[in-house]
C-alpha cells in the first residue's frame, strides 16, 4: 500500500513539474494586449490606398508608408497601446475591407457620406476635403460649367466619381460622360495622354499631379467640399469609441494640426 502511495505522490509531483515548465514555455501576454477586439491582436491594420499624397503615400525607400493619415493612425495606435499596420489596397476595397473584418479602420482621405455610413460608421472629422478640377493648360473648360459635354476622368469608388457620374437630373454628367481609373495618377496619365478632358480629385492630391506634370494646371473654382473622418465596423463599437476619444485628443493638442502643416504647408 505504501509502494503503491509512494508512486501516486511521484505521479502527481512530476505532472505538477511539468505543468511549471509548461507555464514558462508559453508567450507572456503583450504590454500592447488593451483587450481591445483588433483583427490581429496587438496590432491596428488601417485600410487604405496609398496613392492619394499627401494624406497616404509610399515612403521614399518604396517600402514604407507615410502621409498625413498614416502619421495621426500611427499616433492613435500608440495611444491604444498597439502597433499600426497598413493594408494598402485599392481604394474601392477599403470600406470592405473594414465590413469583412480583415482591417480594422479605414483611413484614406474618406469623405464621410449617407452612403458609406450604412456600411461603416465614422469618427468625427479630422480634416476637411476639397474637390477640384485639373485641366491641361490652355484647355476650353475654365469653370464647372465647362464640364458639360466633357470626358471628365476620375478615381474609381471616390466621391468624385459618385459626383460626376450621377444623372444630370442630380447634378452629375451621368456616367457615360465620366471615366473612373485604379488611381489618381492613372487619371492623371490619362488626361496628358488626351484620353480625358480633365481629371476630377481632391485638392491635395491634384497640387502634387500637377506639380510633377508640366502643362497641367487646377481650376480656381472649388467642384466641392467634404469632412474626412475615419471608418470603423459597426461591429465594433468599443473600437470606435476609442478611436474617437484618440483622435480627439490628437485635434485638441494640436497634434493633427501639425501633421497636416507638416506635408501641406510645406508645398
């Protein structure tokens, strides 16, 4: 009875001892583990489409990114206590990619419309967005009204597009008169190539296109004016909630406000 006692005890030590190496064999929880529900833990994955400068855009060593969304997502990531990851992808993906849960916000110059908002909701806005015309210089179009009858180009899934390609009855040229591209620079390409009339696009972007094209030049009338805000899942409001208190914290220390003199200023 003793022997058979002894080797119970024996048992049960060596499962206790093996439990302890178990326990110090596994992945101590991350300093950046917030409880927070993230696609990837630890980690925030912003959608977006890096081709819109200055807002987003690839770093100089073509590998990184950077831009005035990446920098307030970076600062909002680290006040969450998580690591930013961008998902750069095509424009017209990036509200999905937030509805299908593979990227956490969506943050690429979004205009906030009645549209979007019932596929995701929105932070408040952190920046502001005009809608300008780009035209080669000595063109007949010098005003919206020039529009009318012209092959307007534009980039896909944008507001632009949405704007121009709706009825006449709506305010738009209907969309056989509009042609929407993968980007910005596509358009713009298709404008020097003649393919287009003029290229509708935000403000931002379009003094960049024309300060790297000779012969192309912004109309001095606005085509229109929007809020930029940050998309969330409506799954996921505790995220949201977070976001926005961020974000509001960034505005209010003049930290947003830095970041946007810091690429618009400069040029």
């Amino acid at each position: 009875m003793k022997k058979i006692i002894s080797v119970l005890l024996m048992v049960a030590l060596i499962a206790t001892v093996a439990i302890g190496f178990a326990a110090c064999g596994e992945e101590p929880a991350s300093s950046s583990d917030t409880g927070l529900k993230t696609v990837e833990s630890g980690k925030l994955h912003m959608a977006t489409n890096a081709a819109f400068p200055p807002y987003e855009m690839l770093a100089d060593d073509g590998v990184g990114y950077e831009g005035i969304d990446v920098e307030i997502a970076t600062e909002i990531a680290t006040m969450l206590g998580l690591e930013l990851i961008v998902d750069d992808m095509d424009f017209s993906s990036v509200i999905t990619a937030v509805q299908e849960g593979k990227s956490d916000i969506a943050m690429a110059g979004l205009t906030v419309t009645d549209e979007r908002k019932l596929n995701v909701d929105f932070t408040d806005t952190y920046a502001k967005g005009i809608q300008v015309i780009i035209v080669k210089e000595g063109s007949s179009i010098v005003d919206v009204d020039g529009l009318d009858g012209a092959k307007i180009g534009t980039q896909e899934g944008t507001t632009g597009y949405n704007y121009c390609s709706a009825a006449p009855e709506d305010g738009g040229y209907g969309e056989d008169n509009v042609v929407a591209y993968q980007n910005g620079a596509t358009a713009i390409q298709a404008l020097l190539n003649g393919q287009v009339d003029c290229v509708v696009i935000d403000n931002e972007p379009a003094k960049e296109f024309v300060k790297a094209n000779a012969g192309l030049k912004i109309l001095e009338t606005e085509f229109a004016n929007e809020d930029y805000a940050i998309g969330v899942s409506k799954e996921n409001n505790e995220l949201l909630t977070e976001v926005n208190n961020a974000l509001k914290t960034l505005i209010d220390n003049g930290t947003v406000q830095k970041i946007v003199d810091k690429y618009i200023n400069a040029n």
